[in-house]
DNA sequence: CATCTTATGTCAACACCATTGACGTAATTC
DNA sequence: GAATTACGTCAATGGTGTTGACATAAGATG
C-alpha cells in the first residue's frame, strides 16, 4: 500500500484525545492508534463486506477489546469518515494537476473514481460524507484551483466544483455498490439486458425493440467516461 | 395516495406464497397483505423519517406482531425491494412525454429524484439494482423513445440513455443516502462549509481562501439541476 | 352442521448491534 | 518512589433482524 498523506493537526482537531503519549498495549499485545484503527478497518471491509464493519467484530480483528475503539472515535460514524478520508488520500497519491484544467479535472475524476473501485464497499457507505479533514481539504483546493485557473468566477467555481465531484462520487458510489453485490447477482443482472429485455413484446415497447441489438453490449460497460466528457464539454462551453 | 401499478405475474413471482385465500385479522382487527404493509411502510417512513423502518415499528404502526410480516415477505431486503418498485411506479404516475425530448427527459430526471427523495433510504439501497419488473421497463421504454424521436442511431440512443439515467439515479442516491442519516449529523456536514473550512489558513489553501464568501450558500443546496442541464446540454449538441 | 387442514398471527428466544459508565492498572511524570 | 491519569476491560442497557414452536380461525370437505 503506497504512502497516504494522513495530514497534520487539522486532521486531529476533533479527535477523542490529542497527542497521545501513552500507549498501553492491549491483552493480545498490539498497540492501538487511529492510523492502526483505520488500517484494520479498510481491510476488513475490503475481505468481509460493509457489513463486517462494527466495534465487535473490529475489536476481534485489532485483537481488544471493542470499546478501546472508543478512546480512539467519538462513535462509528466518526470512523467511518476517518475511514473515507484514508481512501481520498489514496486517490490522490502522484496527482498534480497540469496547465490544461480540462485535462486535469478529468483525471482527477478518473482517479477518485479507480480509487472507489478499488475499496468498493467503502465507497458505497462513504461518498454521501463530508469528511471535514486533511485529504478532503487538499482535493477540493486543487478541484476549486482548477476551475479558478479556468476563469470561472469564485461564486461560478464553487458552484461547478460542485456538480463535477458530486458527479463524480454519484458515478463511483453507484458502480462501487454494483461492482461489491455477490458474483452470481451481477452475472444476472449483465444477462437480463440479453434475456429479460429481448423478451418483451415488441407491441408493448417499441423502442426496446428497436434497439433491442444494441442493449446487452451498451449496458454491459460502464457510461463513466461518457458522463465526465458529457459534463466538463458543456463546463468547457459555459465559461 | 394516487394508483400506482402494481404489475402483473412477474411481479409477485418471488412472494412468500401465492394466491391468497386465507386471511385472519390481527389482533387489532386489520387484514394484512402485501400491498397493505408496503403502503404503510412507505406512509412510515414518510412520516417518522427513514429510521423508522424496522420490523417492530412497523408491526406496532400496522396493530400486528412484528413477525406477522415474514409470512409475506422473506426479509427486510425483500420488503425494500417491494416498496422500490412501488416507488418507481409513483414516480411514474400521470407521466407523459412531450414532443420535445429535451424538456421531456429532464422532467423524467427530476420526477425519479423527487421519488427518490421522498423515500431516501429506500433508494439508498434500491438505487443500484436492476429491478427488471414491470416499472423499470416502463422507464426504459420512455427513455430510449425520447432519444431515438431526437434523431439518435439505435446505438446512440441506447448508450446516452444509459448515461443519462446513471447520472439521474446516482445523484438521486447520492442526495438520497445524505438526507437518511440522523439528522445531527446532516447538520454536522452542513455546519463544516462555513466552519472547518472557513477556518483554514489561506496560505495553505489559497483556492479555498478565495471562494471562501461562496462556499456555504453553494455547498449547501443540491447541484442536480445544475448537473442534469450540464449534460443534456451536451446531448442536445451531440445529437 | 361437523370435522379436518392449514394459513397465518402470536410469542419467546437468540444472536447480533452501538454505546455508556465504572473500574483497575500500567505508563508516564515529577 | 509516589502520584496521576490514559486507556484497556468488563458489565449492562436497549435497540435490531430473524427463527421455530404454538395456537387458532378460515376455508374445504362431507
């Protein structure tokens, strides 16, 4: 796992405690700390599922007790949002944004959305979430700096910054939540477009009958690409 | 409560049991049946908030043992995907495309995320499922109609429908997954625009420092109009 | 009308869940 | 070496979905 910018005392202003300096290991031995939480958290839910995320069963996998997590975390929500800020750190890791603010927003995009991908159940529970720290800060800065780069006035880029990200979380949450179903489900779901779909009486739709040839190849891939260029041609128009 | 369609066979294929013949009154005198318990469950969350959705509340909300409901539907998640589908055919109601497939189609998009809306955790969850049922093929049908009358190839229309309905249902669960959490954190994440980052030093955040007067108004609304323009937009240039 | 069958409402119980408060003890400080 | 206190642990509270046994009313059959 690369480096994650896990940010400064911005990020640790509303933590349980401050800085801590004493560590007491716990009955199996390991030492606890937010960055070890969060770390054990990302993983379980990566192998287990969403819903492998509570105290107990993240208390067995830090090997203590399931409220120690507590002096750690006002509640499960504030992990969660520790949890949402790791992955945005994760997606940001190399970026930086070049001269062509098109260019750049679109990969931008494109790398917050490999990074959901990549933890697809964190994704679905995290992307609604503000996360108030460090890595947050740093994506909308280069988002609002892009469209500032651009032209837009402070109002119009704010507003822009905006409707691309929350385009882009939308996107990565729904094909997050898509991508983390179980196997069997999908493949069902892919081979309705097929099955389900060319069934239907032509009288009744007859413009899924029409396009009946293109359907299983269209709705198979993912129209993400096709959304960001649909967004940021008409940005590109607007400024 | 206006009619929505229910459907024909395909819909009830999954239930519990069949045709029903038998029907004993609770305790406190109701008859159950399926479509008693969805439009109650939607008329629960409507109106004590999207907690609200548990087995027991909606066995106390009905006058019935909680358990009563598992006798028609085998579980929570069965039962959401019974009210989605009720919901999609809310949405649906007294629907009807124009001539122009522009105004037509955003009108499509604002209906479905009001749905939404209304209902937010049932399309937190519903969102990314293909439902194949009689409703989801309705939408389809009036979707790829409207793109092809516009004058795009079979192809065209079947892909820029997808990436038009993505869009509109991602937002939707996006905003919709938002306006389901407890209602301090909401305001939370609201409060964090003008506070945290209001707060940050401009040195560190020159981007954010300049937008900072914005931040709060933009932040605070939903950017899905914005968005839904932004793309048809696009489309309408395409076409 | 009487009897049988069974659909289905009810109840108790189980295994989870988040969160709180009291408590003891080990780690740091002085 | 004593004092302080951070923090890991434990017990308890009140919520959740779900299951299996049980009982009884509704409908079928005669």
């Amino acid at each position: 796992m690369e480096h994650v910018d896990r940010g400064d005392q911005a990020d640790r202003a509303d933590r349980v405690v401050g800085e801590r300096r004493r560590r007491r290991p716990t009955k199996s031995g390991t030492v606890l700390s937010d960055d070890v939480i969060v770390d054990c958290a990302v993983r379980l839910i990566g192998h287990q599922g969403a819903e492998a995320l509570t105290v107990r069963k993240l208390g067995a996998a830090l090997g203590c007790d399931p409220t120690a997590i507590y002096r750690y975390f006002r509640s499960t929500d504030d992990l969660l949002l520790a949890i949402a800020d790791f992955l945005i750190g994760e997606t940001l890791v190399g970026y930086r944004p070049g001269p062509d603010w098109v260019a750049s927003l679109r990969e931008l995009g494109l790398r917050v959305r490999d990074g959901y991908l990549r933890h697809p159940r964190v994704a679905a529970i995290a992307a609604a979430r503000v996360t108030r720290r460090h890595n947050e800060f740093r994506a909308v800065e280069m988002g609002v700096s892009l469209l500032l780069s651009a032209g837009f006035s402070p109002a119009d880029a704010v507003r822009y910054y905006r409707a691309f990200i929350d385009t882009v979380l939308a996107h990565a949450a729904l094909e997050a939540s898509y991508t983390a179903l179980a196997p069997e489900v999908r493949a069902a779901d892919d081979r309705s477009w097929e099955e389900t779909y060319n069934t239907l009486p032509k009288a009744d739709y007859p413009a899924i009958g029409t396009v009946r040839r293109h359907l299983a190849e269209e709705m198979a891939g993912s129209p993400f690409e096709d959304v960001l260029d649909l967004v940021l041609e008409s940005l590109a128009r607007r400024v």
